[in-house]
C-alpha cells in the first residue's frame, strides 16, 4: 500500500479571500475527491489546530492506494486535477511524501 501525504501552507489573502476563506473552501473541495476517485482507499483532510504553531502547515491530505498506479490514477483525475489548480492560486508552500506501508 502507498501513503500519499501533501501539506499547504495559504497566502493570508488570494482571489480576493482571506486565509481563512480560502482554506474552509480548500477543505470542501479536497472532501469532494473521496468520492470521485476510485483509486483512494483510505483519506483523510485536516487543517492546523488553531492554537497550535502557525508556521506549521495550513492543510494536509493525507492518501493511501493500493499501488503506485492507484496514486498516479489520483494525481491524473480531472477533479484533482482541477482541485490543484484551486490550490496553485491560493498556495504559499507545498511539501509531499508517498510511502509504502
């Protein structure tokens, strides 16, 4: 099995929206993928704690799939596709690592 783990940090503002706007929207359209993909066996989406540090990451996915093919299936469904260009707009950083477990 392969875990797929990618964590955003936010610009405070983008497309005219706060941080705050902009990751409670960023939060429903990545929860809108469990459904679309039939590769994604297990999926969870989850934000910063608010108390915790704030140079820590705003959001993370965090993906498992059976194999390689299943995190390429993923990475090349329109909806992700479209949900990372969202993101490309609203991003400051980017960090990524895929796994076997």
């Amino acid at each position: 099995m392969i875990r797929h783990i990618v964590m955003f940090t936010l610009l405070e503002e983008a497309n005219g929206k706060t941080k705050k706007e902009n990751l409670a929207e960023a939060v429903e359209k990545a929860k809108a993928l469990k459904d679309k993909v039939p590769s994604l066996r297990n999926y969870s989406v989850v934000t910063n704690y608010e108390k915790a540090d704030r140079t820590n990451y705003d959001i993370a996915l965090v993906c498992d799939f059976d194999d390689m093919n299943g995190l390429d299936e993923y990475q090349n469904h329109p909806d992700h596709k479209a949900f990372g260009a969202f993101l490309k707009n609203i991003r400051d950083g980017r960090a990524c690592i895929d796994f076997e477990i």
